[in-house]
C-alpha cells in the first residue's frame, strides 16, 4: 500500500509534505468539517476540498 499525494490544482505542485498523508491515518485537515490547508508549493491558503487532488502511489 502507498502514500496519499496532495496536490493543489492551482499550481500543480504538492499541497502538503507526501510523508504526512497515508490511507490508514488521513490529517485532520482532510477529515475535519473546516477545511483549511496552506500549499506547501505556492503557500497560498487552500480553502475548499474542490482545489486539491488526491492520488495514491506506491513506495519504492
């Protein structure tokens, strides 16, 4: 099983560290009612689900 990647829509890049999300643990950010995360890429503040992608990858 592998990590969970983040990515912000508006920039393309990684919205958070790839080490803090995993399917059997997700952050509090992803589950809570508030959504608020800043983009680790763009630092801007990503306030809607609508603006991130997720998609699992495989360790190595």
């Amino acid at each position: 099983m592998g990590n969970i990647r983040v990515v912000h829509i508006g920039c393309g890049g990684p919205a958070i560290d790839d080490d803090q999300v995993h399917p059997d643990s997700l952050p509090a950010f992803l589950t809570s009612e508030k959504f608020s995360v800043t983009c680790l890429t763009c630092l801007d503040e990503i306030t809607d689900r609508s603006e991130i992608e997720l998609a699992e990858y495989l360790n190595q």
